[in-house]
C-alpha cells in the first residue's frame, strides 16, 4: 500500500523538479543596454513599469552591490564573457577592439559539458581571428520590422532549442541604447502606455525641465520592453516545464546613456542591477548586500555546470551566495574606465562602503559618451552652464580639471557628491584602498600608455573630429602583456 502511494505521488510531481538531478542546469543571461543601477521598479524607481524582472527578483535574490569592470559597451561585455578584467582581455579593454585570441569564452567552456548556446540580439564582441567554429551555436540580431531592441526572437529561440541538452542564452538587448527606437515601434496592447514625463525620476546631475523629463520617458520606454520580453521568456520556459531549473540574471552592461552616468567610474555608471531567479538552486532568496563582480558570473556558470574553472578566470563563483544570500565572496570589486569615443584613464576600487579612484588624465571633464553628449538633456546643461546657474551635482559633468583621487563613503553619499578625499578623518580608509588598488594594477600587470587612445569626437557637441583612425593609441596593459596574465590580484 504505501508503495502504491509513493509511485502514485511520484508520477504527478512535475518533470522539472526532477531535471536538476539528472541533468543540468539551463543558464540565461539578460543584459540590458545602457541601463542604470536604480532604474528597475524593484530598485526603487517606480516610474519605469518593470513587472516582470520585480517578479523575478521577489522569488530569487536582488544583490544591492554588484558591479561592472568597465561602463563601457564591448570591454564590459568581454569581461563579463571571460571572467576577466578588461585590460586582461588584450585590446579590448578599448571600445569596439578584440579580445586576445588565446582566452576563452563562457560558451566554449560550456560546450564541454554538453550546453546548447546561443546570442540573440546585441553582440559587440569580436576576436582578433575568429575560429572555425563559432563560441555561440546559435547567433541573431535580435532585430525585426518593428521591434529593433533586440528581443525579437527572444521568444522563438527558447522554443527552437534542442531539447536533449542544458541550454545557456546570452539575451542581449539594444535597449536602452541612443537613438530612441521603442517610441516609434511602441505596440500599445503588449508594453501598455507610453512613460509619462512627469513620472519620471530626474537624477540630481540633470536638469528638471521638459526636455530632460523627455529624454528620461523615451529612456523608460526602452526598458518597459526589455522588461516585457524577459516575462514573455519566462512564460515559455514554464510551458516548457524548465523554468524552476534555470538560473537567469537580469542585469546591465553600463549606466545610462545620460550626461555623468555610462563611462563614469561612480555608481552612476559602473554600478549594476543583477536579479538571479532560480527556484530549485537558489536556497537563500531576498535582498543580498554582498559585493559582487561581473567577472563572477562565469566561474558561476562554469562552476554549477560541473567543471573545474579555467586558470584564466579572475573572478570567484558566486554559487555560495546561494545558500546564503548575506555570504561574502570578496572583499573588493575593481573597475576601469578607458577610451570611449574620448581620451581617459581611471581606476576604482570598491567596498561595502567605500569607493575610491584614480583619474590618469585628470584634465579633461567626464561628461559621458558622445552620444549622450548629443543628447537633449545635455543641451539643457549647456545652456543651464552658460546661464552659470548649474548646482554642484550638475557642474561636475563639465569639471576639468578633475581631481585626481577620488574616495566617496557610499552609503552616505550614494551618487557621490562629496569627495572625502584628504579628510583626516579616513585617512587610515584612504591609504587602505590606496595600496589595494595599487597592488591590483601591479598584479594584474596594468599599464598607463605612454601614447594612448585620443578624443575621436568634440566633447561639447559630440560630432566626430574625423580622425579616422589616428586616434587610436597603446590600450592599458598592452606594454605589460597582461593579455597572458591571470592573476586577479586582491579580491
């Protein structure tokens, strides 16, 4: 008798809690496209609609301190596919340069443990020599007549895999990159009404006018779709009956393609939202403060897949997080920011409460990529500079020269307005992190190039200078051959 109930029992349990003990689990990354930390409802902005990434994040973990190597498009995608640091990478520590030839990918890796792969949607990463077989088994633009953000087949490549294999998607959207398409594609019946400006949240470095509220709303639209497509994914694996054994990160590339945001070394720009949904694997869900690394998703994925970590992985697994949200992992989280469409050189170091930086080429103002510098809320600060009426938080995007050290006590001041920097007060705090980043670009062999990569745009209209190619100079590390290196150096 009870051996007829417990096969009873046993044949109505679904399929999928079964699968992660047979089998592997599926991994799917979601990567937004110049989005900013705090820009999900779940991360407190509640004038952008994010229903389906909250969902996630209220059944797994919504990490509060996690971060970018480079707020940058390509050298942060490249990190992020190789679990290392972006002057690591080879060339591509630079905006839209390959990676060294020799170092792995994440879906190679995953390849040897029998994972089906595939990208859809925004690619931006290249090596010097392609192989013969491609890292990705799968590859698309994620574009079609009416929907450009690159979710389009999003949907149809979750239906279309091989189902005698685990699975691992690079889902990677266009949105919210310049220039605004989701407006012109809009489709009422599936993303709702369109973002009203007078919702929106405007950061402290913008300026509070229609242009700017604008500017923000056509920004909100773009992620209210990249959201709307991660539900509909989401739907599909529970048809599928595999959601429950998929373990999926919602997160960003770089902030926001807005003035003081995207290419910045503050939280502003290098601070990311990371979401993992995974009923049967994560054991400790809710808010986790512990500091986190975009170069440890990949010993994650290769970790859980059940394969030993390649020498060449800098990062840590984030698997013990799992079983409890408040475990640490590392101590500190490094970032870089090089060329992007302007000259600079920066280096940051983080903790649970400080973040501290070197500016290399403290002449010229951060005021953000060009295409933000062509942007409408842009031009209000230009005007609002002209008119001398900018507050600090606004002058800051046009400071030059900047200082050249840097040390914000985050927790206090989140969007980093109050330089502590030769405060008595954390001097002991300084000349820590001072050391600790010191000793990361020494280990990890950074350089400062003797002739490094120049402006190839006017950084107050954002038009090209037509340079061609002479702009380009020595990348970070290159003199140093930090290409072969794989120490990770302080964590």
């Amino acid at each position: 008798m009870r051996s007829t109930c417990f096969l009873s029992l046993i044949f109505f349990i679904p399929i999928s809690l079964f699968s992660s003990a047979i089998g592997k689990p599926n991994f799917i990354f979601f990567i937004a496209d110049d989005v900013s930390w705090d820009d999900f409802g779940c991360y407190g902005n509640q004038g952008v609609r994010t229903p389906n990434i909250d969902r996630l994040a209220a059944n797994g973990i919504r990490f509060t301190n996690a971060y970018l190597t480079a707020s940058s498009c390509s050298p942060s995608r490249a990190s992020i596919i190789t679990g290392r640091y972006p002057h690591n990478n080879g060339k591509a520590a630079e905006l839209h340069l390959p990676i060294a030839d020799h170092i792995p990918w994440l879906p190679e890796s995953l390849r040897e443990a029998g994972y089906y792969s595939a990208i859809s949607g925004k690619h931006h990463m290249k090596r010097e020599n392609p192989r013969e077989r491609n890292p990705f088994d799968h590859i698309d633009g994620g574009r079609l007549e009416g929907n450009r953000g690159g979710e389009a087949n999003w949907v149809s490549v979750t239906q279309n895999r091989p189902k005698n294999q685990p699975f691992f998607f690079w889902f990677a959207a266009y949105d919210a990159h310049r220039a605004w398409d989701a407006d012109v594609d809009w489709i009422e019946e599936k993303y709702g009404s369109k973002t009203n400006p007078a919702a929106v949240r405007v950061p402290p470095f913008l300026v509070d006018d229609a242009p700017t509220r604008q500017d923000l709303a056509s920004y909100y639209n773009e992620i209210i779709r990249f959201d709307y497509f991660i539900g509909e994914v989401a739907e599909e694996l529970r048809r599928q009956h595999v959601l429950n054994d998929t373990l999926m990160f919602v997160f960003a590339d770089n902030g926001s393609p807005f003035p003081r945001a995207k290419t910045r070394l503050h939280d502003s720009g290098m601070k990311t939202a990371l979401v993992a949904h995974w009923p049967t694997g994560i054991q400790s869900k809710g808010v986790s403060d512990s500091l986190i690394s975009a170069i440890d998703l990949a010993p994650t994925l290769i970790e859980l897949a059940g394969l030993k970590v390649a020498p060449t992985i800098q990062g840590v697994s984030l698997a013990p997080v799992f079983k409890n949200r408040n475990r640490e992992v590392r101590r500190y989280a490094f970032s870089e920011h090089n060329w992007h469409d302007y000259e600079a050189l920066g280096r940051s170091v983080r903790t649970k409460e400080y973040l501290y930086i070197v500016n290399d080429r403290p002449d010229a103002p951060w005021q953000g990529p060009a295409d933000s510098v062509r942007s409408p809320s842009f031009s209000q600060l230009l005007n609002r500079q002209q008119n001398e009426s900018l507050t600090q938080a606004q002058a800051d995007v046009f400071l030059a020269p900047r200082p050249r050290v840097e040390l914000y006590k985050t927790v206090m001041d989140p969007h980093q307005l109050d330089n502590i920097s030769g405060n008595p007060e954390y001097a002991l705090v300084e000349m820590r992190l001072r050391k600790v980043l010191s000793d990361w670009r020494r280990i990890t062999g950074d350089s400062i190039p003797d002739r490094i990569s120049t402006d190839e745009f006017d950084r107050r209209t954002g038009e090209r200078l037509g340079l061609s190619d002479t702009f380009r100079g020595e990348t970070p590390g290159e003199s140093n051959d930090a290409a072969m290196i794989n120490r990770a150096g302080p964590r």
